[in-house]
C-alpha cells in the first residue's frame, strides 16, 4: 500500500525550500510517521548545498496542533523505555530544526498547540496571521511539554514560559509577538508578501556567514562572560574575516557593487 507524503517538499529557483506538514485532516497532527519525514527532509535540505532557506508551514487551516490522538492512544500502551525511545525521536526533530544551519522561517496559520509551538520556537524567524493562536497544552492531558522546554524557555523566557506552560491558556498573535514567540503577526492577506520580504532579505547575505552566525550564537547561549568566551568570540570573526565571502563582502562594499557570495558551506 502507497501512503501519501506526510510532509511536502517545495525548492525554488532562488533556493528557497517549503517544507509543508500535510495533514489538514486531523490539523497536521504529529505522529511518529510525520516526525521521521519531517526530519528526514530537514536534514537533506540543511546537506543540500542549492537550498539557502527553509520556509515549514501546515497544510490546511492550523500550522499544527501538536500529537495525534490516535498516536497518543498508542503511546499510552508503551513501556518506559519504549516511551524514552519516542521522547528521543521526537526530540531528534526539534533538534535537527534548531541547528540546521540554513536560515528557517516558521509561517503559521490558524494555530500551534504543543509541540507545534516547540517547532515555532526551534525555528529562527516566526511569521503568523492575526488569527493565529497558541498553546502549551500538555498539563491538561496530565503530561508536561518537556522535549520542547529548552527551545520554548529560550524565545520567551522563563518566567512567561512557567506560565504559559502552567495554565496552558491560549495566546493571541498579538500577546505571542509581545512574548517573542513570534516577530511578525500580520492579516493573512499580507503574509504571502512580507515571507517574500523576509526570504529576500536572507537572501542578500551570505549563506556561509549565516550558517557561522548560527553555530556561534548557539556555542554563547547562556555562558558566563569569561575569557575562554571572549576567545570563542574573537576566533570566529576572525575565520568569518578570513573567509572567502568576508572578504568579498568587503571588497563589494569598498567597490559599492552586490557581494557575489559562495554557493557551498560547511554544514557541520
């Protein structure tokens, strides 16, 4: 039997993926099948040296509206470490988003609720409609959202964090911009154009630099301001200085042309 693709795929011309969950069915709902190809594609697009972004959207009227209830009436029959192996996969796809070393925009419609928030908060720049809401809903179904608490507390914090996760009350656009959760909230009409905006704006620069800038903002989160930091620091501008495309980013903007950037990276 031939199933459907869970997750879409879509490469532009300029280099722009659009990676789409494909379940409005049950509003792009996780599963351990949706998570496995949603990783998989993740991974091949950060590898793929012709794709400079990533742009994961939902299928339907909700971005995603965390785990399927049928997947959770099966995990509610697994073992302990069956259920550690589930938390590792599902963790795997949060991770393999947040360090994928391609620049990725999160454009939501309708909705995010558990671990749809967890893949809005992986991703580096959220673009919502108004009518988007959010939710951290794990505590009333008894569970907590523990796989996506690092990258939930580290766009909004702590404190806002704790409460949201707490209550599990349902946020506007408006109070996840406020949170930092989201950076644009925008009427659906408008999101198509300011993505594109977005998109060309990441496309301006330089891929290599992004993908360093990246790494180091992930290698400085939440260290002490030691001198073994200052030494990462200087070491990186160093090597993105020494770089083909720093140096042609600064012989373009001595000659006040376009820099002509390097296609390829490293991704590791």
């Amino acid at each position: 039997m031939t199933h459907s693709p869970l997750v879409l795929l879509d490469i532009q011309a300029n280099g722009c993926a659009t990676i789409t969950l494909n379940r409005p069915e049950v509003r792009n709902a996780l599963n351990d099948r949706l998570i496995s190809e949603l990783t998989q594609i993740i991974h091949e697009c950060a590898q793929n040296p012709n794709i400079r972004a990533l742009i994961l959207t939902g299928q339907g009227k909700v971005f995603c509206a965390g785990a399927d209830l049928t997947y959770m009436k099966e995990i509610a029959n697994f073992t302990y470490d069956q259920n550690i192996e589930d938390a590792q996969r599902l963790g795997a796809l949060f991770e393999t988003l947040d360090s994928c070393s391609k620049p990725t925009i999160a454009v939501v419609q309708g909705g995010a609720y558990g671990g749809g928030v967890g893949l809005v908060a992986a991703c580096d720049i959220v673009i919502a409609t108004q009518e988007a809401k959010f939710s951290l809903t794990e505590v009333r179904l008894g569970i907590i959202p523990a796989v996506i608490s690092p990258y939930i507390i580290r766009a909004i914090g702590q404190r806002k964090a704790r409460q949201y996760a707490l209550t599990a009350q349902q946020l506007s656009a408006a109070e996840a911009l406020q949170s930092g959760l989201v950076h644009y909230a925008v009427p659906q009409e408008q999101i198509s154009t300011l993505t594109q905006e977005v998109v060309d704006n990441l496309l301006k620069g330089s891929l290599v630099a992004q993908s360093a800038t990246k790494k180091l903002f992930r290698a400085v989160e939440s260290q002490p301001l030691t001198a073994d930091l200052s030494t990462l620091t200087a070491r990186a501008i160093a090597d993105a200085r020494a770089s083909n495309d720093g140096q042609e980013g600064l012989k373009a903007f001595l000659e006040k042309r376009q820099p002509n950037w390097i296609k390829h990276h490293d991704s590791n």
